[in-house]
C-alpha cells in the first residue's frame, strides 16, 4: 500500500538561520501510529507544522494521501487534523462556536449531530455553551482535540497530547487514540513521555538535532536495542567468578552476593540452561533470580547520547 | 471555493459582533450627536448653508464616512490581529482555504458591521436634521464599498501589526486627519488654491465627495471620478492582501 505522507529531503532553515530540520526522509504507513520521539527543540513541531501548511519548508517534497501538500493543498489539508503542542484558544468563544468553525474551515457541511458525539466523546458536552476561558488547562487540551476531529480527519497530528495533563485524562487519551486508530485514521504524534510511546505506538522515529537518526518498528526496536539482565541472588558470597564459568558475559555485584548475566543485545539468544547447569556443576547455590529489560526510555538515552 | 470555511468564518465573527454590538453602536450614536451639538450648532451659526445644503445637513455624509473608515478599519484589523496574537491563526493557515476566501470572511465580516453602523449613524443624524438622499442606491453603494474597502485596508494593518501599538497607529496617525482634511466638514472650495489641489491627493476626499453627491446632488469632484478612485483603493487593498498570502508575510515562518 503506498504510504498515506510521504516525505522527501525535507529541510527547514528558519528566518533567523536556525536550522531546524535536516534532508529529512519519512514514509508514514497507512493506518499506522507513529511516535516521533526527540529532545527538546530537535525539530518535530517544525516537521509536523510543515506538513500542516503553517510553517514554510526550506526544501523537499511532501505528499499527503498522494496530493502535494504545496500544489494541491486543499485536497492535503482536508484530510490531515491537528492538536497543536501549544494551548491555544479564544478565550471568549464558546466551545460549540470554535469547534463548529473548525469544520467549517476544513469545507466541511455542518453537522450538529457529530459534533454532538465528539463533544460527547471527550466528555465535553455538558460545556459546549460555557466560555473556554472557564474551563480547565485539560478541557481546553479536550477542546483543541475536538476541533481537530470535527471534520473527520484521515490523519492526525498530535503534538505532545499529554504534555500536562493528569493520569486519567492520559488514559482517555490513549482510548480515543486506539479507537481512532480502529476507525483507520492515521496517528502521528510527539511525545516526551516514552512510556506513551511504547504503550501506543506501531513505529518509532527518533529525531534529535534536525535529523532523523533513526526509523523502526517498536516491537524491532525494542529487539535490536533492547538489553535483558538475568540477576541471580546467591546463597553465600563469592569472592570472585570461578574459572569455569569465565565463557559467560558474567559481573558480580560489589556486594559479591549477585551474579549478573547480560545477554539479548542485538538478538543475540542467551543459553540460560547452560549457564544454570554450570553453576550447579561449580557448586554455586542460587537462592533466587530475576530479568529486567531495557525500557525504551533507556534505549533513547542511549541513542541521543551516542550521535556527537 | 471552500464555501463552507467563507460561512463558517463569517458567522463566527458576526457572533463576535453581536456580542459587542451594543457598545459597538453607544459610541457612534454618541458621537454623532456631539458632533451635530460642537460642529452644527457652533460651526453651523456661522455658515448657515453649503452648496445651498444647511450646514447640518452637509456634515452628514462626512460624520457617517468618518464613522464608516474608522469602525471599518478597526473592526477588520482586530479580527484579524486577534487570532495571530493568541496563536488560533495555526488552525486558519492549516484548513484548506485559500486567501481569496479568508479575506472574503473575515472583510465581509467586518463591511457588514461598519455599514450596519453606518446606517445607525445615519438615522441618529436624521433626528437632528432634515435631509433628503437623492440616490438612495448610490448612497448604499458607497457606504458598501467604503466599507469593504477599509476593511481591507485594516485586515492588512491586522496583518502588519505586530502589538497593540501599531495597530492603533495607522487609524490615528493616519485615517482620522485625512477625514477630517478630506471635507468631512466644509466644502474644499472653501480652501485657498494651493491647499485645494492638495486636498485632491487626500482619497478621502472622494469618497466624501462622491457620497455626499448621493445624498444631495453637489461635489467637490466628479461622481465618475469619485466611484472610480473608490474601486481603485479597493483594487489596490486587494492586490497587497493576494501579494500577503502569496508570501506568507508575517503570517508564516
Ligand atoms: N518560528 C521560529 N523561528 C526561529 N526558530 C524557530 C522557530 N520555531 C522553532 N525554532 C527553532 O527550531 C528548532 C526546533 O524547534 P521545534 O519547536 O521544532 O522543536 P521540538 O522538537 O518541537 O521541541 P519541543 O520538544 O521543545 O517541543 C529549535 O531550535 C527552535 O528554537
Ligand atoms: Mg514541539
């Protein structure tokens, strides 16, 4: 299936000379949510506003649901919703106005009964008549998610949706992003939180500094970066790893009563059995054991401090 | 055409103006009167008529022109500053419109209260003078273009502005002494030659000239030439504004 955004050799430098993106090559997959992960200020609310029309791309080539997004940007822009990262609202409009005037904007007809539902989705309803300025830092984030949704998008953009917002909310979030997900959109969104990330999405960018340095899918990503550990409790102490034992990628803790075997970097399959089957051979008793493995959040840290 | 985003904008400002439109209207009434109060009564003791025209009558068209610039100006650019200043223009610059229908809306928008204004303007005058209007569509069409074309002139100090001082600097600076200079209040064949022939590169002018003709039938300048000056300032606002959204002046990074 061709890709739903396709985007070639994407640049952007800013007025000022601030480069903020780089030769920037991406394909989004139909259907798909796709995490863009990076620092702060490495460039993906400039990635997202260029393909949404608001921000200028100094070079490149971007396609939405096949239409150039510059040449045919009616039929691009119909189709993409955003959540932008920053709250911004009029603060005297009521919700029903702004979110009826967003899908009028999109050359949407008006239709109070979907309007209806999504305000109903996002437990908005009961405010549809109240002034925005009075609801909550949350709701406001809810209106602004209403607003992208009134016209029905194929693609949507979140900027960092749960950017302070509490833990319940968050859930809903992650709900109504499945559910879209369910109904076909097309997710892309942002976010510093990694446990999202890993919670939510198919694949994973990583953009640090303007570049993308690195395109996966999740499940592959946490296979070929992702460590596991193998902790055994020992039984009595060990005053240093016997020679028998010296073929194993093997540390003892500094309190000399845990044996650490690292293994699964890159794939690699470990031969747990054997090493159990040697200790016993070596006369070590383990009294208990335990595996951790790398979290995404460990794998980012890793990347972002590897590239210079 | 999105006609839908041209009605959905429209609506949505006109909601805005409904909800002010009571102190909207307090102040042109106000003035009015204090004008018809200074102007008509002090002013008007001493120069009884006009071109034959009481001199109550004859401010008429230029308070209501004053009024129409101003409200036009200021309503257009707010409409427009508003949503840059708060960051909402992301959602305008990213929804499939093209700038056409954008300046459409929101100059629509702003042409539709000046001239509900205006009409108040002139009814609250029609309580202190007796005046006839000649050419009641004439009259319409003027006060329409005026307002759509002074508004668009301030859609594009909405767009230019970037505080709130700017955006009071060019109706100050500017529109309110070239309409008090353009004949609001006397006729230009009142001035000294020289001072004549400068008032003729004052546009104001012919936009007075030309609607007071519609209300009474006497001019500074041409009818023809007036509506034809009116339709130039309309083209030119309008060619800045297409030259604004083409660049993305100050409107995009
Ligand atoms: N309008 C602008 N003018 C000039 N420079 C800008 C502008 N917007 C962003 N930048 C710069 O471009 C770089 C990328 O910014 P961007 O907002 O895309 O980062 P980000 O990845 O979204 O960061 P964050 O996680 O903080 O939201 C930053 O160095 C930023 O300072
Ligand atoms: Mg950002």
């Amino acid at each position: 299936m061709s890709p739903i955004i396709s985007i070639s050799h994407l640049a952007k430098t800013y007025a000022g000379g601030k480069t903020a993106l780089r030769d920037i090559s991406l394909d989004i997959r139909r259907g798909e949510i796709f995490a863009l992960l990076g620092p702060n200020g490495a460039g993906k609310t400039t990635l997202i506003s260029i393909v949404c029309g608001i921000v200028t791309p100094s070079a490149g080539t971007i396609f939405a649901d096949g239409h150039d997004i510059v040449r045919d940007y009616r039929a691009a822009r119909e189709r993409i919703g955003l959540v932008p990262q920053e709250l911004t609202v009029e603060a005297f409009e009521t919700v029903w106005a702004t979110v009826n005037l967003s899908r009028g904007l999109f050359g949407k007809p008006p239709n109070p009964a979907l309007i209806e539902k999504v305000l109903r989705d996002l437990s908005l309803w009961d405010r549809k008549a109240s002034q925005i300025r009075t609801l909550s830092g949350g709701m406001k984030r809810r209106v602004m998610i209403a607003k992208a949704l009134s016209h029905e998008p194929r693609i949507l953009f979140l900027d960092e949706p749960t950017a302070g917002v509490d833990v319940e909310l968050r859930r809903d979030m992650w709900q109504l992003v499945r559910h879209l997900r369910a109904s076909g959109t097309t997710i892309i969104l942002t976010t510093h939180y990694l446990e999202e990330a890993e919670e939510m999405a198919d694949r994973i960018g990583v953009i640090d500094k303007g570049e993308l340095i690195l395109v996966e899918d999740k499940p592959a990503l946490m296979r070929k970066l992702g460590k596991k550990r193998l902790t055994l409790a020992l039984a009595a102490p060990l005053a240093q790893i016997p020679a028998a034992l010296a073929a194993y990628p093997l540390t003892l803790s500094p309190n000399k009563e845990e044996l650490i075997y690292a293994y699964g970097e890159n794939g690699a399959r470990p031969g747990i059995g054997a090493l159990l089957a040697d200790l016993v051979k070596a006369g070590i008793v383990v009294k208990d054991l335990r595996t951790d493995e790398s979290s995404l959040e460990d794998i980012f840290v890793g990347l972002i401090r590897r590239t210079p | 055409m999105n006609f839908h985003a041209i009605r959905a904008i429209y609506i949505y400002e006109m909601a805005r103006t409904r909800r002010t439109l009571l102190q909207s209207i307090v102040s042109p009434v106000l003035s009015t009167s204090l004008y018809f109060v200074v102007f008509g009564s002090a002013i008007g003791s001493r120069i009884s008529h006009v071109g034959g025209v009481s001199y109550g009558a004859f401010i008429v068209p230029g308070l209501i022109m004053l009024g129409l610039l101003t409200q036009s100006i200021s309503n257009a650019s707010f409409g427009i500053f508003f949503p840059r200043f708060v960051g909402t223009i992301y959602e305008i610059l990213s929804a499939p419109v093209s700038a056409v229908e954008i300046v459409t809306a929101y100059v629509g928008a702003a042409a539709t209260k000046s001239v509900i204004l205006g009409l108040i303007t002139l009814a609250t005058a029609a309580i202190f003078v007796r005046m006839p209007i000649i050419h009641p569509l004439w009259m319409l069409a003027f006060l329409v273009l005026t307002s759509i074309t002074f508004s668009m002139f301030g859609f594009v100090i909405g767009i230019w502005a970037n505080n709130f001082e700017k955006l009071q600097l060019i109706p100050l600076l500017v529109v309110t002494p070239l309409t008090f200079l353009g004949g609001s209040f006397y006729s230009i064949d009142m001035l000294p030659p020289l001072w004549r022939d400068i008032t003729l590169f004052n546009p104001v002018v012919y936009l007075i000239s030309g609607f007071r003709w519609s209300f009474y039938g006497i001019s500074d300048v041409g009818v023809a030439i007036s509506l034809g000056m009116t339709l130039v300032f309309l083209a030119a606002c309008l060619a800045l504004v297409i030259w604004i959204f083409r660049t993305g002046y100050r409107l995009k990074t």
